[in-house]
C-alpha cells in the first residue's frame, strides 16, 4: 500500500519537520508514504493565478484514488476514517491525499479529486494540518489492526 | 487578559514543547496563557475512577469562563471562535480552556463547565491537541487584531 502526500508548500519550523519524522517512522510499519511538496506560488500576486499555478503541479501529481482535504467537505470521525481507507485499500494499491495552499485548490483540482474530505470547520496552518493528516492515517491504521492507540 | 489551559497529562515529545514554546510566545503578544498540565492517572485500572480522580484535579483549577473541549459538541469556524472570544472577553479576564484525559472527563467536570466546544469529529492525541488548541486562540487574535495571518 502506497499512500502520497500532495502538499502544497514545506515545512520550516523544526517541531513540524520532527513530527513529521515521527509520523512517518510510525507509519512505515503499515504501509510505504511519501510526501510530495509542491512550491507555493506566492510570489505571484493574483490570487486565481496562484491556484492555478499551484494545481498545474497538484494535477501533474495526482495518483490512484485522490482524497481532497477540504475544510467545506464532508467529516468522518476517526473509526469512520478508517473503515473508508480500509475499503479504499480493497480497490486501490495508491491513495493520494491532496492538501492545498493557502488560497484553496482549483476547479481543476477538485473535478481531478475522487473524493473530498474535511478534518474541522476550523483553518488550520497547512504544518500543522499536515501532521493531523498523518496522525489519523497512523491512527487508521491502529485501528484497523487493533492496536491499543486509539481509545 | 488570562487564558488558562487545564489539560490531563503532560507533553513528552520534543516537537509537542517546542511547538508549544513558539505559541505560548506568539500569544505572549495578545494575552497572558497559563499551561496547567494534571498527572494522567493512568495507573488505576477502572475508567471510571480515572475519570473521577483527574476531574478533582480539573474541578479544582476551574477559574472564570470555562470552556470543555468535547469531541461530540458544537463545532465552530476560525472567524465565529474569534467572535466568541471577542464576546467572552467583554464579560470576562479569565477564560479557561478544559483538555480532559483519555477517557473523557467526569459529570462533574461537564457540569461545572460554562460551554463545550469540538474542533472535529476525529479523536487527536492530546499533545497534538494542545497545539491545535493554542494555534486557533492564537489565531483568534490575530483575526480580531486585523492580523494578516488567518486568510
């Protein structure tokens, strides 16, 4: 099983970088990730053109079937989350989650995307989502394989 | 302005404090905010009696406006958590920010709290969860402040 990681933008702090690291080593007993970090497009001053330019790179890195984290979507609670990977993994060998910049995704992007899926009403920053992400995936996986992680 | 986080047990990865660190001094702009981390009391066997024991150390640190965070309860975007603190902080200097342990919190703890709040349907650890927590209270200022931070 092979679950990638499209995000736009990198981590700089140092926390998010070592809880990335932690995730992804507790991941790897469960399946192969990989993080792909697409650069934001920033320096460009329209707003539309920095979600266009950013999907170009999203759609050039869409694998197997493509979950969008997006905040309007619907929320699954952490079990639900984990049954839909594990039927998600009975059909597909890749799973790609797509994260996007800061001023959203675009159309492209969401038709692109096979499903849409929403963590909180809340905004978070994207370091910060990024390790929720991973968290839950870790947490799925605990799940699935009944590990003592989740309560 | 006092914020007090009571939260059941401590942070112990690196990543976890240091995050902690950087948002405790980014609020250090906005407000004073208190970490005030109880002892887990994991060593006893019955759910119920941990749940019993860490809510007499919860009830006992209750001070002004207290807020339960609660996985199955009213959720709120970034702007509309901002808003309520804005409307809180006209009524009081203290508000209170309750993370139960493991198991949940006690009858009690729920009873004497003045409102729940979830973040999402999905069960965070509770060290991520602390952050989480920091980062929109700290983003609730910068939207109040007219910060460029929250997009």
């Amino acid at each position: 099983m092979t679950i990638n990681l499209v995000c736009v933008g990198n981590l700089k702090e140092k926390f998010s970088k070592e809880a990335q690291a932690e995730y992804l080593k507790r991941l790897s007993a469960f399946c192969k990730v990989n993080v792909i970090e697409l650069k934001e497009q920033n320096q460009l001053e329209n707003p539309a053109l920095i979600i266009e330019k950013e999907g170009e790179q999203i759609l050039h890195n869409l694998k197997g079937f493509c979950v969008l984290c997006d905040i309007g979507s619907k929320q699954f609670s952490s079990e639900a989350f984990a049954e839909r990977l594990s039927l998600l993994m009975q059909k597909t060998s890749v799973i790609t989650f797509v994260v996007g910049g800061s001023f959203g995704v675009s159309e492209k992007v969401r038709s692109a995307c096979n499903e849409r899926i929403s963590f909180s009403q809340m905004t978070f920053p994207h370091n910060l989502f990024r390790i929720m992400l991973l968290e839950q995936i870790y947490r799925a996986f605990t799940i699935l394989n009944g590990k003592s992680y989740h309560k």
